[in-house]
C-alpha cells in the first residue's frame, strides 16, 4: 500500500506551524458546547452564539473566524451551522463522537509532546517527567492523578467504541471456543464479541484492578455468564485455560518491536492447534511515508507513553508473528475506520 504525501504548499505549511493553535480551537468547541449547541440549533448568528457560549463578542468572534477558516463549520449568510463530519463526529450522544479522544489529546499529549526534541536526542520518553510519578510508563504514573486517569480512561473507551463497531463484523470468531482480550480494559470489545457470536466465550485479561471495572460492566448488562475476567500482565502471567483465540486491540502500538516479538511467541505458545493472535489497531504503511494519522500518533508513544513503541507497519507485525512461528498471516482492512487494519495468524 503507497501512502503518498502531499506537495508541501503555503497553506499547508502554515497549518503545519500553527497545529497547536487550530487543536486549541477544535478543543474550544468541545468543552464550550458549541458543536452540540449548533446541532440542536443550526444556523445562529454570532451574537446568539456569543450569548449561548457565554463569551463577549469579539472571543466568540475570533473563535468562529478560527473554526470557520478550518472548515470544521460553515458560516452562510451570516448563520452558522456543524461541517457535516463536525455533525457526525463531534456531537455528544452520536455514534461517532471523537471529543474523549480529543480530551486524551488536550491534556495529555499536548503537554507531554513539549519534550518531542529532547525524547528524540535521547531516545526516551522525555515528556513523561510532566506527569507526577517516578514509575517508567505513562500508564503506571495515571494511577497518581486522579483526574488524568478518568481522561484516558474516557479515551480508550471512546476508542474501544469506534473499534467494536467494526471488529466483530471483520472478523469472523463463530470457530474460536474462548476469544482472550489481552489489555481489554473496560470489557467493551469482550462485551461486543460475545454479542455478535453468541457461541463464544470471551474474557478480559488485564490488570487486578481493571479486571475489576470491566466486571462491573458486564454484570450491568447481563452477561457475566459468557463474559469474564482474567487478572494479570501478559508478559508473565499464564493465559486463561482453554483459550484459543487472542486479541491485541490497540496494544502492541505501546511497545517497540523487539517486546512484541516476545509477547507475540509467548502467545504462540499458549495457543492450540489452529488457534489464533489477532492484531487490530491502526497500521502503518509499508512504504514509511505514512498514512498521516499513523505519523501524527507515533510521536506520543516515544515522548510520553513508554518511550519505545510507536504505530509499526503491517509488515514489521507479519516478520514478528512469522518468527513467532504463526504459519499463515492474513491482512483485513475493508470495511475499517481509518487507518486501521487487522491481521490474523494462525498457529
């Protein structure tokens, strides 16, 4: 797959350099109300605005001109209204609501990614030292704040909702017994593929008190009977008996290649005959000239997360998981949200 750039122009450029400022502007929106605001009443005028946001009138102003510049809403006849995407993807309550994904961006990249020149020259997460803690991980330092953890917590979330739309439906687990959600957080793609394959048993396999959370999820939907949990760190804990098919979703981005390459042959071990690793998250090119989004999130994992993983192409997946001993690989991407990808290997 070629991911071709496009040519650098002035325009872009000048997107590129004032990044920061337009996230800022998106961000505004969302915790201002105004996408939902403009939902329920498309075609305001910048004074009824002002008044329903709450701000005098030049704020509003600049932050409509702003808005309106980078088409994320429309001004018509002196009346604004959502962008269509901003409609689909910005309003709360919608199935496609992004904005606590936004929230991880506003207060935990942002900051973390003040350190990108510094996590470069040294080859590590430089930008983790903004988040109180001494432990190595950014994941492991959120249990001190509180606020922080809720906000990536929302996010994740919020990415397990886009996801679990679409993976039962790409993948096919009706000849899997027990599907293993390795990392499953919050229960919500375990939930999802119990759902859609009523057949199966699944379970969440992460930490004690993760597994915690996700248990209360699934008993508030009745589904503790085909729906469990398994405590404990997939880099040394045995995986649940009679498991046969495990699923990394949004997981392996976390570390380098070299760690999932032990991971991916731990997991080959554990598996039976015919059993099965799936990968799903967003994939880089083969070619390394992108796609733009896998660029733009690769950062976050070297300046804050671990300092070492990153949004690795599909072909460094499939040279791991051949390694690990996986004897057919297979590459799904149809029907996907953007840039994301599955790949299935077979032991």
């Amino acid at each position: 797959m070629s991911n071709m750039p496009p040519e650098l122009d002035w325009e872009r450029l000048v997107l590129i350099a004032g990044g920061h400022t337009a996230f800022q502007l998106l961000w505004a929106g969302v915790e201002l109300g105004l996408y939902d605001k403009l939902s329920a009443r498309p075609g305001q005028t910048l004074d009824e605005l002002a008044q329903s946001l709450g701000l005098a009138r030049q704020p509003a102003r600049i932050l409509l001109i702003g808005l309106t510049a980078l088409g994320v809403i429309k001004l018509e006849h002196e009346r604004y209204r959502n962008a269509q995407l901003t409609e689909d993807r910005m309003v709360s309550g919608k199935p496609g609501y992004v904005a606590p994904i936004l929230g991880w961006q506003a207060h935990i990249v942002y900051p973390g990614m003040m350190d990108f020149v510094a996590s470069l020259k040294e080859n590590r997460n430089a930008g983790l030292a903004r988040f109180p803690g001494t432990e190595p991980t950014l994941y492991e330092r959120l249990t001190h704040d509180k606020r922080l953890e809720k906000v990536f917590q929302d996010s994740m979330s919020g990415l397990s909702k886009q996801a679990n739309l679409f993976l039962p439906k790409a993948m096919d687990f009706s000849c899997f017994k027990h599907v293993v959600d390795a990392g499953g957080g919050d229960g919500t793609n375990a939930m999802a593929i119990a759902r859609a394959y009523p057949g199966v048993k699944a379970s969440v396999f992460d930490s004690a008190s993760v597994c915690d959370h996700a248990r209360q999820n699934i008993a508030q939907v009745g589904m503790s009977d085909r729906v469990g949990t398994w405590a404990g760190n997939f880099f040394n804990t045995p995986f649940p008996p009679d498991t046969d098919c495990i699923v990394y979703c949004h997981i392996l981005t976390i570390w380098s290649m070299d760690k999932n390459r032990a991971l991916l042959k731990r997991t080959y071990d554990a598996l039976p005959e015919g059993g099965a690793v799936v990968i799903f998250n967003m994939m880089g090119g083969d070619d390394d000239r992108g796609p733009l989004s896998t660029a733009l999130g690769s950062p976050y994992f070297l300046a804050i997360a671990t300092g070492e993983g990153m949004l690795h192409p599909w072909k460094d997946y499939e040279a791991a998981l051949r390694d690990a001993g996986f004897r057919q690989t297979v590459r799904l991407d149809q029907g996907l949200p953007i840039d994301h990808g599955i790949l299935v290997g077979t032991k």
